[in-house]
C-alpha cells in the first residue's frame, strides 16, 4: 500500500469510528441555542482558525444563525495579543461581544487546549470564561478532546487511527463534521446554491 492508499484507508476507518450520537448531541445544542436567538461563536487557533472562519460562512448563510471568529478580525487579535498577551486574546474578545447564557462556543481544536502544557492556553480560558456566564459549548476536537471535552455540553472527538498523522486527519474531519451539522435538517435553514439548481 502507497503513502496515498494508506492515508485515506485511515480517512475510511475515522469515519467508521465516529461517533454519531456525539454529533447528534452537538447539533441538539445548536438548535436550542438557535430556538433563544443566541450566537455562535468559533474558535480556533491555525488551520483550525481557518475552519473557523469557514464554519461562519456556512452557519450564517445555511443555517441562519449570528455567528463570529475572533481570528476573522487580524487588527483586534493583534491588538490584544501585543497589547495584553496571546493567552487572554479570545477571552477579552468574548467579554467585549458579552458572550452570554444564549450563546454558544464552538471549538475547533486538535488538542482541545490544556493548561499545564501550555497548549492553546487561550481556548481554555475562553472555555472557562465561557462557563462563567453560563453559555453552551461544544467542540470537534481530536486526541483526547483536552480542556474542550471536558467541559463542553457536547463534543465530537475525531479518533485517532494514526499518531503520526493525528493534525491532518482532524483538521480535514473538522470540516466534515461541520459540514454534517450545518446540512442536519434540525439546523438547515437555507438551499446551498448547486443544490438549488435544477
């Protein structure tokens, strides 16, 4: 087997392996927050601030909801990251939207953060401001799940298949995951546009 056989038959077991009543959980969440007018907000930190940004769209545009990424914004996350350090920046962000009971924190995130190894320090501490105020979290996360799943109302956990190839398996299943929830007809509000077109 090939390098390119062998990585997508471990695409082919992650999907076997996932765990669907965690993705059902996940959406169940979002439609309740979605039922009280409450806001998404994703965070994520490198590729998984892509996916961030790219779960906006989708979620704004399909399923209706008032979504945000801290990260979209360059000139505030740069601010507060020279200004007040990388490890306060989405907490200070959140405080300023007044993240609330109503709304949801979604993370994307291979870890899940943790503290003491000093990875992604600025999830948990959104994580943990967000439990502060009472809002909802979830999460599609990988290894472990981290600080993420251990405090999220739902979380998806992309299994891990391969230790070498932990990064690229769950930033791709971020996106499918994703993809997933937003179509869920419990969360669908809109027709995507080839899907419209006869």
């Amino acid at each position: 087997m090939n390098f390119t056989e062998s990585f997508l038959s471990e695409a082919n077991k992650i999907i076997e392996s996932l765990d669907c009543q965690s993705i059902e959980r996940v959406v169940g969440v979002l439609a309740n927050v979605q039922k009280m007018g409450g806001r998404i907000f994703f965070l994520g930190v490198g590729g998984s601030a892509a996916n961030a940004s790219h779960a906006v769209n989708d979620f704004r545009k399909i399923a209706g909801f008032e979504a945000y990424a801290p990260t979209d914004n360059v000139s505030e996350l740069t601010a507060r990251t020279n200004d007040d350090g990388w490890k306060s920046v989405f907490e200070g962000w959140l405080k300023v939207s007044r993240l609330n009971s109503k709304d949801v924190l979604f993370i994307f995130s291979v870890g899940g953060g943790d503290l003491e190894r000093n990875v992604s320090p600025n999830l948990v501490l959104a994580l943990q401001y967000a439990k502060s105020v009472g809002a909802k979290i979830v999460g599609v996360v990988g290894r472990d799940g981290g600080y993420t799943s251990k405090v999220a109302d739902a979380c998806v956990i992309i299994p891990t298949v391969n230790p070498t190839h932990i990064t690229p398996h769950t930033e791709a299943f971020h996106a499918v995951v994703w993809h997933l929830i937003v179509s869920h007809p419990d969360l669908k509000a809109n027709q995507t546009k080839w899907e419209s077109m006869k």
